[in-house]
C-alpha cells in the first residue's frame, strides 16, 4: 500500500484507539467499530493530515481501507478518483 496507509494507522490508532493489529487493508469503518460521528470526524482529521478533501458523506461505513486508500492516492496526486474507491 501506499505511504497513505500508514496515516490512516496512525490516525486511527492515535485519534480512535482502534487496536493496530485490527487496522488491515480489507478492514472497514463498520468493523473498526466506527460508527457515523466517527467516520465524519476520521473525515476531518485526514483532510487536515492530507491535505485530501474527503467528503464524509462518500465515506461509508463499509469503505474498506484498501478503497479508502486508493481514493485518498489518486485525489492526493490530483487525479481523478476513482469513483467506486470510497466504497
């Protein structure tokens, strides 16, 4: 995975306690336990830590990492993100 991967750990072990061994690329928000509020709070923080626009409502609590990843890549690079990414 990319160097994106290890914000989205950091993030959710640091700001959401989420265990790291738990936090895996085919993990998503719903089995993280993240429920809506926190999924709309990870939005915020990892706009602020990337600079990435990620809107909370395409992020969806069945977003894999993976998905979540690739999505915050390709906006990162200025891209076109692929639209199903986030989902």
């Amino acid at each position: 995975m990319s160097a994106i991967h290890p914000t989205i750990t950091e993030v959710l072990s640091r700001t959401f306690r989420v265990p790291v061994a738990e936090i895996l690329p085919e993990s998503t928000m719903d089995s993280l336990d993240m429920d809506s509020l926190a999924v709309a709070e990870f939005a915020v923080v990892m706009r602020e830590a990337l600079g990435v626009e990620l809107d909370p409502d395409t992020l969806h609590r069945d977003t894999s990492l993976a998905g979540l990843t690739e999505f915050l890549r390709a906006a990162a690079a200025g891209g076109e993100a692929p639209a199903s990414a986030a989902r």
